[in-house]
C-alpha cells in the first residue's frame, strides 16, 4: 500500500516549491525561521545564509534607522495583517518595489507563534505605471491647446454652461454673450421649429450619448456643417443626470469636399466620355481632402501616390514621397509606421482600420487609419489604399470635457464633485492603513469688500493667485479643491494626528496673510477653517466635510483669520440653531413676534416724550424668549429682514393709535442695511401706518457704519429725507465714534448702560458720560442715558447735561395697553 504524506508535509512541499512569491516565516521577534525558493530568487540569499538572521536586513538603512521593521510586526501583531507596497533590498545591494504582507499566526490558545511572511517583486508593474503617469500628464499638456473644437458644457435643460476659446472661433459668441442661453440659438429656424435640439438632449440622456451631422448658425447668421457629440455626464455618485458636454466640429471644408467627390461620381457616371477630365478633377479633390491618402504598390511597395496632407504629415519640407520606398525617404519613426500599416493592409482580405499615437513631421499626433488591398480596373496591378485622420484634437477634446467635469473652470483646481471622490477613497486608505484623514473648510474674510470695491475681475485673479498659495503649503497627495465662490476644502491623507491637521491649517492661514499685488493693487484678505479629522469626528465622507464646516463657522464666529477643530458641542449647537430657526419661521407666520415698550424720559418737563420698541417672542412651549437668544440666528439666516419689517410696521401702527405725540425708536440690524430697499420698507409703514414721520425714530449701532461705510451713509441720508430721526445706539462701545458724528447728522445718541450703571464707582465713567454730553449739546445732539435704575443716577445724569433717561427706574418694557404714559411728580 503506497505511502501517502501528511497534510504538513504536502503543504510544506508545496510553499517550497513556489517560487513567483517569497514565502516565509518569521519568530514572534522577527528572525527569519525557514526560506522557499521563490525568497531565494526574489531576495538572492540562500536558506543557510538568511535563516537565523532579522528580517530588517531587507529594509533601507533610513528604514531601519526609523524603526519601520519593528513598527510593522506591531501593526501585524495589533491588526492581525500589514500590508504596504515599497521597496526592499537583494543581497546584491540592488532595492526592488515589493507588496508584501505579514500575517500574524497563533495557535489554539491564542498563543502568537510567529509571523507568515509574503513578498512579490512588483518592479515592473511599477514602473509600467510611471510611465502610464508621464503619458497621462502629456496628454493633459496636449489637451490644453485644442482650439479647433467648440467644446462646452450644458446643464440638464441645454443652457449652456461654459464656453472654450474654439467654439468662440467656431460660432463666433463670447462667452459673456452666450453662457445662460439654450443651446438651440446655434440651430436654423426649421430645425427649431421641428424640435431637433430637445430630440437630441433626449437621445443623450435616454443612451448617453448623441452624434450627428448637421447644418448650424453661426452669431452672424451664417451657417456651417458640423460634427456633433452630446454625451450625457452623471454624478459619480447619484447617478443623476447634472448636464452633458458638446462637442462640434466645423466639417464645412470636409462636407464641400465629400459633396465634390459625390458629384465627380454622378458625373463619371453619366459623362464617361468626360472621364479624362473627371479624373483631373479627382486628383485636385483627393491633393486637397483633409485626410492623408497613400497609395503604394503591392509588388515594389513604391509609393504612387500621395496627397499634400500626406505630404505635410510624414514628409516634411522635402521633396515628394511619391517614386520613392518608405524606409528610404522618411524617418525612421515615421517610416517604421507605415510600413507596419501598408503591410497589414496588403496581407489582410478586408479593410484594416488602427488608432496609433505616431511621431510624424509636425509633432506626435493620433492617427486613426484605413487601410485595404485593391486591384487596378484592368487587373494589371494591386494596390494598397492608406487613408489616415488626424483624430488628436477630437481626443483631447473628449480629455478636456472629462477635465471640465471634475475641475473648477477659474483656478483649474478640482471642483466638489472630484473632491467628494477624493474624500471618499481617502477615508478607505485611512482605514486601511490605520493612519487619520483629516477635510479642511477654508473661506476667505471680507473678500465681499475686493469684489464690490476693485469688480470681480480682480476677485477671479485673486482667487487663482491664492489657490497657488494653498496649494504650494499642501503635499502631493494632498487634495486642494474650490468648492464655488471664495469657499475652499482641503482633504489631508496619511495624518498620525490631530495636531498634524491643525499645523498644516496655521500653515495655510500664514501662507494667506502677506498682501496680493495684483495690477498695481495691494491688499490683505484672511482665512477662516474649520478641521474635521477622521475617523474620531466621523468616517464617512459627507458628515465628515460637514462638520469641518460646522468648525468654520465657530472660526468666523470667533474672530475670523483662525482654524478651529470639530467637538461634539459644536454639532449641539447648529441643531440647537437650526431648531430656532424653525421655531422662529412658525413664530413670523403664527405672529407670536411681539412689541415691548420702555419709556424714554424728558428730565427736563419729566414726561415721557417716547418710547423704545422692544421685540420679544412669546413660544408656546419655552415661554418668553429674549432678543439676545434669537436675533444673532435671524441676522445668520436672513430671517431678520422678515422679522425687521414685522416689528417696524407694527411699531407704526400700534404708536399711531397712541394719544399724544410720543415718538416710537425701532431698532435697526446691520444685516437689514444691505438691502437697498430699506427706504423704500421705511416710507411704505409710515404710509400704510398714518404715523407722521416725525414720531418715528430709527436707532442704529456703530457696527452699521464699519462694514461699507459710504453706501450706508448715504442709506442713513435717504431715510433721513424721510422725515424720520436717527439714532446712535450703545454710544462709545464701538469704533471711531467722533469721526462718525462728522459723517452724519445723527439726531439721538444713546449713553450705552454699561457706563451708566458704573458711574457712581468709577471715575472712568463718568469721565466718558461728561464727554458724550458735552459733545452731544456742542452739537445739538439728544442724548438718551440707557440702564437708570436709581435716583441718584438721575439726579447726576441730569447734572451732567443728559436729557433724556432711560431704565428700569421709570418702567421695564410692557406691551403697548400697559405702558407708562405719565410721571408721578417728583419727591421734594
């Protein structure tokens, strides 16, 4: 009975006997237990040369020096598995790309015994890839230059969308002229009529794609015959439909040729006796298609004919190619292609068509060919036909549309929808490797004030000067992508940290600060970003990139010019603000907005010559709620002009049923001042109110007259010319209050409580309160003190000159029925 080997034993023979993978294991401390032959050859050591020894000897000195051995039999050890591609060294000294795993091993108590050790030499599939990289980046270099194709995009429902200089040359509109409108301007009135452009987005959209020839209009009228592709470009993601790129070719010159060639045909067919002419004829057509056309002999492989694109393509300058064999006349490069090509054809029953990247006289170009074996009429001789089309425009207009599809048109940087794919794949890698990814939120401060004061023009070049400045801080296989408008995203791979993300952050807000000199211009912007890292904050791609934006708007919020990393509390607070944000929509539509009013006090007749409009919402479930708890969340949201409009036109209408001619102050957010409509919002509630303008008194900050000075003064002037007053709210707090004052005629301002409440105890203060009013009665100003709670506030304010008071001393803010109208005499 033959003798059958154990399990062990076969297994033992059969990993000996590998020898494409080096095989072997390792002791828990890494030294080499056994050898196959596939180590052997792979490494050049001998079993009895490497057995015994560390493993490490395989790593570069660097390598070693870093502790990268050691590190990976840890990874091996916590994970289960290390796998990595990269290089290692034979005995001979020579470094090889390897992809190697290590695979713990345990026994049946969970015991490590070791460590299984696999290698593959991975050089030339390596280098085949670089190499597959260099031509990649050529062709993209190639692409740039394409001029002869009209290449744009279209969204969903044809309008189109961009605009490249060759279908500037080809139809003659700017890109100004022509962005926005539908793409059926470019087709004659009969075809519009019969419904041909929508025919053809249909056609792309139901097949993903729709090509054909047809007539077309130029911006002057003029027509021309093109070629058209219409492919239909899907999210990556969605797999909804977000447009489809055209590409149209100018095919006049081809058409007149081809419709020559049509008519010569008709022509040999019912004049032969004109065929000598004809054949004159043919020749001056087939000299002057735009396709290259050989002819050679299939016998002394002598070329008998070719026309003069043949010429320009493949010989040059010099003398004719016609009489003459390929090798003996052209380039070598050149001469080896045709060869190989008119042989194919000679050998070959049908038509032998190619696409061939060839370096011809006039550069490399792709060359789409035909070639076919045939017999002269009289069956004297064979021939063999080459017909060639330069396709290397139409290929890298194909390239370029790709390109536009994933990548911002002004500073060429990936757009969101390559981000979001280059997010994605990072987040997998992380994982894989164990290593942190980390999306950066960037949006630039004040870039608002370059557009409106220098146009967009200089805002679009300030835009690609500083994406070569964050891009320049960021490593190669970083991600730096413009996510629309001045918003950037940044996605940081490979990280061993947090602290490595928000470096690179301070890095990118460093690199922001210098100034821009832009065409003689100089100015500073800043940087705000927020920092999400996964996987602690999230791992997936889209709530990751939300909470970096999340942390960008506490870095807005806490000064500007500044990072901020995600923490959970952040995540509380946006539901928390967009919970009050619906709650507030609800409270605008179900008025439970209400006025509050606190009386403004004449010292001097001590009567209540007005009162302030204080807003305040009654929730049905959280009871009162104050202003300081939901204005900031209406100025975030846009809310506040609602929420504006409502207060002022019920201010108007409640003190316009009032007895008496009290004014009604009415506060002003500095978000409302960016309507250019707010006069004309004012002039409506006092007409639809009956209020005389007089009554009504409008109170502002400093903080309205910081951000564009000039058009909110003259926004103060146009309410002004309504007969309304103005009024300099929280007075002294701010900024440059006296040069201020000189710019507008302010009717009121207003002592901000914080000094009042201090003036009894602090010198300071009433130093501050004597100067407003001093100030205020050179100038003929009111002057409101806020916060009086006592009578010797009172008694001392009005020593000082104010003359009006404000505060709990005279009544808190109560609805409009129960509002104080009149003093109690004062104590002797």
């Amino acid at each position: 009975m033959p003798l059958v080997a154990s399990p062990d034993v076969m297994y033992r023979l059969l990993i000996q006997s590998v020898v494409d993978y080096a095989i072997y294991l390792l002791t828990p401390e890494g030294v080499i237990a056994n050898w196959n032959a596939g180590a052997q050859r792979a490494k050049g050591y001998s079993a009895d040369e490497v057995v015994g020894r560390h493993y490490s000897l395989f790593y570069t000195d660097a390598e070693r020096l870093a502790g990268c051995p050691d590190l990976n039999l840890a990874q091996a050890r916590l994970a289960g598995r290390f796998e990595e591609h990269g290089w290692r060294l034979r005995k001979d000294g020579s470094a090889f790309r390897a992809h190697v795993v290590i695979d713990a091993v345990y026994d049946d108590d969970g015991k490590l015994v070791g460590f299984a050790k696999i290698t593959r030499d991975c050089s030339e599939q390596y280098q085949a890839q670089m190499a597959q990289r260099e031509q990649e980046r050529n062709f993209r270099l190639l692409v740039q230059g394409v001029s002869d194709y009209a290449i744009y995009m279209l969204d969903p429902c044809g309008r189109v969308a961009s605009w490249n200089a060759g279908a500037e040359r080809t139809k003659g509109y700017r890109a100004e002229e022509i962005v926005g409108q539908h793409f059926s301007v470019f087709y004659t009135d009969k075809d519009r009529c019969s419904g041909l452009p929508d025919k053809g987005l249909e056609t792309a959209r139901r097949q993903g794609r729709f090509q054909a020839e047809g007539l077309r209009q130029r911006k002057d009228g003029s027509h021309f015959w093109t070629s058209v592709v219409i492919e239909a470009i899907l999210d990556e993601d969605s797999g909804e439909l977000v447009g489809f790129s055209k590409v149209t070719r100018d095919m006049s010159e081809q058409r007149r040729y081809e419709q020559a060639l049509l008519q010569a045909k008709e022509a040999a067919e019912q004049h032969s006796q004109e065929m000598a002419g004809l054949s004159q004829f043919l020749d001056s057509v087939i000299a002057n298609i735009p396709a290259s056309v050989i002819v050679q002999d299939a016998g002394s492989r002598k070329i008998l004919l070719a026309n003069q694109q043949a010429e320009r393509l493949f010989g040059g300058q010099g003398a004719s190619m016609i009489g003459h064999l390929p090798e003996r006349y052209l380039p070598s490069a050149t001469a080896q292609y045709l060869h190989q090509q008119l042989t194919r054809g000679a050998h070959n029953g049908r038509a032998f068509a190619a696409e061939t990247r060839v370096d011809t006289a006039i550069g490399m170009r792709t060359l789409r060919s035909r070639v076919v074996r045939c017999q002269s009429p009289a069956g004297q001789a064979d021939y063999v036909l080459y017909v060639g089309e330069d396709a290397t425009e139409q290929l890298a207009a194909h390239a370029q549309i790709h390109h536009m599809a994933h990548h911002d048109a002004l500073t060429g940087l990936p757009n969101r929808t390559l981000f979001s794919d280059r997010l994605t794949h990072a987040l997998l890698r992380g994982e894989e490797q164990g290593k942190l990814t980390a999306a950066l939120c960037l949006d630039l401060d004040n870039f608002k004030n370059i557009n409106d004061s220098l146009g967009h023009a200089f805002g679009d070049k300030l835009l690609r000067a500083l994406g070569k400045r964050l891009r320049a801080e960021l490593r190669e296989h970083d991600t730096l992508a413009r996510l629309g408008g001045d918003e950037f995203a940044v996605v940081l791979t490979g990280l061993d940290s947090r602290e490595a993300a928000a470096h690179t952050a301070q890095r990118l807000i460093a690199a922001v600060a210098p100034a821009f000199q832009i065409e003689g211009h100089q100015f500073s912007v800043g940087v705000s970003i927020g920092i999400a890292v996964s996987p602690e904050d999230h791992q997936q791609a889209e709530q990751l990139l939300c909470y970096a934006d999340m942390a960008l708007y506490e870095a807005k919020r806490n000064g500007r010019n500044r990072y901020e990393c995600f923490h959970i509390d952040l995540d509380v607070a946006a539901r928390q603000r967009r919970l009050v944000e619906t709650d507030l929509r609800t409270a605008l539509h179900l008025g439970q907005l209400q006025l509050h009013y606190q009386p403004v006090v004449d010292h001097r007749s001590h009567s209540v010559s007005g009162y302030e409009a204080l807003l305040r919402w009654e929730h049905p479930e959280r009871g009162m709620i104050m202003p300081m708890d939901f204005i900031p969340i209406a100025e975030e949201t846009g809310l506040i002009h609602d929420i504006g409009i409502r207060a002022l036109n019920l201010a108007c209408q409640e003190a316009a049923r009032w007895e008496g001619s009290q004014s009604v102050a009415v506060n002003l957010s500095p978000v409302q001042f960016k309507d250019a409509n707010l006069p004309h919002i004012v002039a409506l509630a006092l007409a639809d109110s009956g209020l005389a303008p007089e009554r009504l008194e409008l109170e502002i900050t400093e903080s309205v007259l910081l951000g564009n000075s000039e058009e909110n003064v003259q926004t103060l002037r146009a309410l002004k010319a309504l007969g309304v007053s103005i009024s300099l709210d929280d007075f002294g707090t701010g900024y440059s209050s006296l040069g201020y004052l000189r710019s507008f005629p302010f009717d009121r301002i207003k002592i901000d409580k914080s000094f009042v409440q201090d003036m009894c105890d602090s010198r300071e203060a009433m130093s501050i309160i004597r100067a407003i009013t001093e100030l205020s009665n050179s100038l003929m100003i009111k002057t409101t003190a806020e916060g009086v709670e006592s009578t010797e506030q009172m008694y001392r304010l009005a020593a000082e000159g104010c003359s009006h008071l404000q505060g709990y001393l005279y009544g808190r803010p109560v609805p409009a029925s129960e509002r104080l109208t009149r003093l109690l005499p004062l104590a002797p």
